[in-house]
C-alpha cells in the first residue's frame, strides 16, 4: 500500500513536470543553413518565440542539405523525426513521394484554422511546390533564380555600353568576344549549369523538361531535354567554348571564384549570389539584368523556376504541436517578414507583398538589380512548361546531365549524343524512382 | 605432482570469449546481414513503402556502365595506393634503418603523417592543389604545367593516389622498419664476408626475411584502399568530376545518402564486401604460400 502511495506520488511529480515543459510547447526545425545564412534564420525565429510564448521554435543546422534531409530520414524512421525540416528542391519527389511521412502544408493550415492564402504568394514559388490542383505541399523558404551578372567596369574596357546588358544568346556572344578581345580571360560562366543551362532554359524558352507536365502530372516521366532546341542551344555554347567566349569553371557555385576575380565578363548565376559578388567587386560594378533568350526559339521568354529549399511537416507528432507550426509559419509569410529577410539574404520574397514593401522603402533604388529576380519570376503567368520540376532521383539526373555537359566542355561528346545519352540515363534512374514509389 | 589449475567447466571458456563475440555479432555480423537484407528489397527514403525484389538491385548495377567505371577507377586505385604505398615506405625503411646519426629524428618526422586524419589529409592537400589559391598548383603553373583537379579527370585521381598514400606511408614505414630491426646481424654480415653486395643481401636475405611483414601490409593495404581512403577522397573531390575519382566505397555513399537510393547502395555494398573477402582469401591461399615465417 505504502509502495502504490509511492509511485503514485512519483508519477504525479512526473506528469506535474512534464506539465511545467510542456507549457511551452518547442518546435523541432532542422535547417541547412551555415554560418551567416544560418545567423539569418536564428534571427528570423527570434521575434516569433519573443512574439508568443505558447510556442518555442528551436533551429538546429545539421550540415548540408543532402546532410539535413539523411538526418531528417533517419531520424523519421527511429520516430524521433523534427516538426520541420528544410529541403532543397531537388528533394521535392523524393518528399512527395514518401506516404505517411509528410503533412502537407495546405492540410496543415486547414486542420488548425489558420488563414491561408495561397494568392498572395508569386506563381513560381508557389507553384513549385503544389500539386497540380494547386495544394501548397512545403512551406517555401529560400528561393532563388539564375539571373545574368555583367562586370560594368570590363564592359567598358572592351568598349561597351556597360548600362546597355545582352538581351539575347547572339548579344551575349558578341559582347564576350569583344570583352575577351580586350584581353580577358573568358567571356561569360555559368553557375550550376543542369539548373541554369538546361532546366531553366526550359522554362525561359517555354520547353519541356520532361513528359506530364514536367512531372508534376505522375511520376511515370520521361526527359525531355534533347529537344532540337536544346541541341542547338549547347551545340552553340559548345562552340563557344572554343575562343573562350564562355568558359566552363566547375560545378555548383564554383565559377563565381571566376568571375568575382574579374576574369569573366558575364555570369549567370544565382539571385543569391548578388551580395558576395558586390562584397568581390565592389558596390556597383556587377550589373543585374534577366536571362538571355533566344529569338528563334521563342519570341519573348516566358519565367524562369526557382531553386533553393522549402520546410516540409514531417507526419508523428501530437495534433496540438502542429498548431504551433502552422502558426509558425504564418509568420514566416507576413510580408514584413518575408521583405526583412529577402533584403538581408538576397533570396526571392515568397510574397508579392513583401516585395513591395522592399520596393517602397527604396531598397531596389540603393540596390539596383535585386528586383530583377521577382521579375523574372512574374514575367507570365507560369505554365506547365515553366511551374517548376517534380523529377525523382533528381539528385542523381542531375550528376548524369552534369556529366554529360562536362564531356561536351571538353570536346569528348556532340550536344546531340551527350543529350541523348542524358536523357537515357536519366530515364532509366526515373524508372527505378517510380519502381520504389509504386 | 604435478600442480595446474584448471577449470572443469565447459561454460567457463565461452564466457571468457562472450565479449569478444558480442562486439564482432553487433559490429561485423548484424550490419551485414542489415546490409545483405537491404539489398534485396526497393524501397522510399522514408521507408514507406517496401517491397521484395529479389536481385532486381544487383541486375541493376550490373547494367550500369557507371558502376563498371567505377570499379576500374576502384582497380587502378587500388593498384596504385597499396604499390605505392608498400614500395615507398620499404625504400624509407630501409634507408632509416641505415642512418646511424639521428635516426629517431628521421622516424618520428617519417610517422608524423599517420597522426593527422584521412578527412584533414584530404582537405590540406585539396588546399595545397587548389587552382585558384593552391601553392602547389601556383607553382606548377610558372613551370607552364596547368593543375586543375577540379576539371581534369586524371589529376583528381592523381591526387587521390598521392594523398591517400601519403596518409598511408607511416603506417607501412613502422611495420617495415620493425620487420628491419628484427632481421639477425648475424647474417647480413656473414653474407657481406661472403661477398653478398647490398642489392644481393636486400634481395636473398632481407627481403624474404621481410615477407611476413609485408604479407600483413599487403593485406592491409588493400582493404585501406577499398575501404579506408573514403575520408580522402570526400574531402578532396568527393568523387568528381565527372566521377572520374569515384571508387565503390565512395559509389555507396553516394547513392545511399545523397540519392536515397537505399537497395541499390545497399547491393553495392554486399557486393564490396564479396570482393574484399575475395581477394583477401586469394592473399592467403596464394601470396601466402611464398612467405617464410
């Protein structure tokens, strides 16, 4: 008797405890964000904790993305999974593929009543991350999109006009022989080359990238990306390579070191990228302007897609916790919110809103060229062609097109075997996705 | 009489080598059979969905050409590190087993490397080779020679061979050397008076004397290139580019971690590990043979 009286005061202390954490409920966000983007994050969760204190959103860095999303995995299937975890947009199939581990953020917002409006978000941001009826699946984050550096200060050493930018593919080679004439050592570069020379060509020119709608309609796909449009496309950047007019410096962000060291005239790169390369060249020097086209190929361009990664809810947490989440997140899309963090890291504002407040308070005044990535974002309404990319195994289609890019810099291929062999690669890596996911 | 003590028990000695088991059961056998079990099924990152597909895993792989490159690229690795690695730290053992004036100092300088982590290893010479701030590669550069591992195939894989064996020599060196210092005086000299130069003596004494030590390192070696380098070549190209520095140990990471591809990753590894008891089983039915213990 004595003994029960025990255990039970002792499990009251327990539950009486437990109570008194539980106050503040905490939510568990794993992100991938190092160093000062990571400082950026801790100071974007700061004001909601000091906002409310029902809930306490904790940010944990786990490494890189492919790191956070493995952790993430693992962590799901010891069921000891975060309430949100970052994931870039290679990873979208991947999560949407995965049953009973992911709670879509449409759903989320319906079950705790929060208001929800996807309007108020810009079309390819949202629209990379919906189902084709338009359900938010992920919470976008940080989102960014190629857009086209030009050095002033080369420009006019080769005799350019350095406010007038390329507008075309046929300018951008004619203005990077000039430069590379007036002795530079390359033309233009570009940054992540299967995400700006391959799937955003696409969406710029209108172009599949692969089969129902760029996956977004099943994931029985096919590639799409040996187009002839896309033959030519690399047949001329190939040929390019030749006088240096564009020159092939490494995968991911690698051929910034390139251009921020002056060496390039011009550089597609990521939107994110404008701060570390006014922080190489100074204030000023580096121009923003839109992508090139080219005009036989479509008239006008339509939008370019976004990169970056979007916070998914993973599934196995008690319903109430999921309140704090949704109320979390609302949060993050208030457009003061959203424009504070857009002008501090350089990634695309996932509302409209936010990007005019930006653009009230003068931002883009004292910062020419930063609107110029919503822009491009906005520039039509997206459609299949250009809403974005749902492509399994991508991490690997990636690798393979990456490749076989690679060996057509160096010569060993043509655009059109290299494209090919591309597409059949890949294919074979989306058939083993959709095997795994029947 | 005879005084001993015993123990009538039968229990006894299995206990004695409980401990023993336990860790080889739960560290060797458990993720072996996860890995064998894993390979035979296809299945969602997040493990939702499983299914049983027999070897479609390994009729996969078997289709690949990627994966037949990167088993050569693994060959010629291999080849390449345990050669090198073996023939070098013999030369530097030989020659610091000659030295009479500081010798201590020349080995501790020569054992250094073995301190520093495969990982670190791998980042320090990346830096050294960098092309945009790389001293090495600075260097090489005035001498007209363009060093760019981050485009050029063939250099990472140079690189990698470099590193890896650089990381690899003391190890090699310290057992070479104690091998050295065991060989009796006695018969070096005996074969000197007879006449023996120092490249006879190396061949007919010292180097038989030595085999057992170089079997073990032999054996070593090879499962450090397979399996041991990893840490270099995640820090130095993490495979790239082009996946010309792609060896099957990195192969597995890659496509478990980075690809979720968890069956295929997972058949590779059983593949890995057939290989490495394959030729480990080959070194001690043949190579063996030739030792003189």
């Amino acid at each position: 008797m004595k003994r029960m009286l025990l255990s039970t005061v002792a499990g009251l202390a327990t539950l009486l405890s437990v109570a008194s954490v539980q106050a503040q409920v905490e939510i568990q966000f794993w992100h991938a964000m190092g160093g000062n983007l990571g400082e950026a994050v801790n100071a974007l969760v700061e004001p909601f904790n000091k906002e409310q204190n029902a809930y306490k959103v904790t940010p944990v860095f786990k490494g890189s993305y492919t790191e956070t999303l493995t952790a993430a995995i693992a962590a799901f299937r010891a069921k000891q999974n975060p309430h949100i975890v970052q994931v870039f947009e290679v990873g979208t199939a991947t999560m949407m593929a995965a049953k009973g581990a992911v709670y879509p953020v449409h759903q989320l917002m319906a079950d705790t009543k929060e208001p929800f409006d996807p309007k108020s978000f810009i079309g390819p941001v949202y629209g990379y991350y919906s189902t084709t009826d338009g359900k938010l699946l992920s919470m976008p984050f940080n989102s960014s999109t190629p857009v086209f550096y030009r050095n002033k200060e080369m420009m006019k050493k080769a005799g350019l006009d350095p406010e007038k930018a390329p507008a075309t593919w046929p300018e951008v080679a004619e203005m990077a022989k000039k430069i590379v004439a007036s002795g530079a050592k390359c033309g233009f570069t570009s940054q992540w080359q299967t995400w700006a020379l391959i799937e955003n060509f696409g969406a710029w020119h209108n172009l599949p990238f692969a089969t129902k709608a760029n996956g977004f309609g099943g994931i029985d796909i096919e590639l799409r990306i040996n187009s002839p449009a896309h033959v030519k496309h690399i047949e001329q950047l190939s040929a390019w390579t030749k006088d240096k007019t564009m020159v092939y410096g490494g995968r991911e962000g690698r051929s910034t070191a390139m251009f921020n060291a002056g060496e390039c005239g011009f550089h597609i790169a990521s939107s994110a990228t404008a701060s570390a390369i006014d922080k190489a060249l100074g204030q000023g020097v580096a121009g923003i302007s839109m992508m090139p086209h080219w005009p036989d190929v479509a008239a006008k361009p339509q939008n370019s897609i976004i990169g970056g990664a979007t916070l998914w809810v993973l599934q196995g947490k008690p319903a109430a916790e999921y309140v704090g989440v949704a109320k979390f997140f609302t949060y993050l899309s208030r457009p003061d919110v959203q424009a504070k963090w857009h002008q501090e890291t350089g990634y695309v504002p996932i509302t409209s809103a936010a990007a005019d407040i930006t653009e009230k308070a003068g931002f883009y005044k004292s910062n020419p060229g930063r609107d110029i990535a919503v822009k491009q974002l906005q520039l039509n309404a997206p459609t299949e062609n250009s809403k974005g990319l749902r492509i399994g195994n991508f991490v690997q289609i990636r690798d393979v097109v990456d490749e076989e890019l690679e060996a057509v810099w160096a010569g060993q291929k043509t655009a059109k075997v290299a494209l090919d062999d591309a597409v059949k690669r890949g294919n074979e890596l989306l058939k083993r996705f959709e095997a795994a996911n029947r | 009489m005879e005084k001993r003590v015993t123990f009538n028990e039968k229990t006894l000695p299995y206990l004695l080598v409980l401990p023993q088991i336990a860790i080889t059961i739960a560290f060797f056998f458990w993720p072996s059979w996860q890995a064998i079990y894993q390979s035979v099924l296809l299945e969602d990152a997040f493990g939702g969905n499983t299914r049983f597909v027999w070897f479609d895993n390994f009729a996969h792989l078997f289709r690949d050409p990627a994966y037949y490159r990167s088993a050569m690229i693994t060959a010629v690795f291999s080849l390449l590190v345990a050669g090198l690695g073996l023939s070098i730290s013999l030369l530097l053992a030989v020659m610091a087993d000659r030295i009479v004036r500081g010798a201590t100092a020349y080995k501790a300088f020569l054992v250094w490397p073995y301190a520093v982590a495969p990982a670190v290893a791998g980042v320090l010479w990346g830096f050294l080779f960098n092309p945009a701030v790389g001293i090495v590669a600075w260097t090489l550069r005035i001498f007209g020679y363009e060093f760019n591992y981050v485009l050029n195939g063939g250099q990472a894989l140079a690189l990698i061979v470099f590193a890896a064996v650089w990381s690899q020599i003391s190890y090699n060196f310290l057992f070479f050397l104690a091998g050295l210092q065991s060989i009796p005086k006695s018969l070096i000299e005996a074969a000197a008076i007879d006449g023996a130069g120092p490249g006879r003596r190396f061949w007919t004494i010292i180097f038989p004397l030595l085999s057992p030590t170089g079997f073990f390192l032999l054996v070593v070696n090879v499962i450090y290139a397979f399996f041991g380098t990893f840490g270099v070549v995640d820090g130095l190209t993490k495979g790239g580019p082009a996946k010309a520095t792609e060896i099957l140990v990195f192969k597995v990471y890659n496509d478990g971690f980075r690809g979720q591809d968890l069956g295929g990753s997972a058949a590779q590894s059983v593949i890995l590990m057939a290989i490495v008891i394959l030729l480990t089983v080959v070194q001690f039915r043949f190579i063996e043979r030739k030792v003189h213990y």
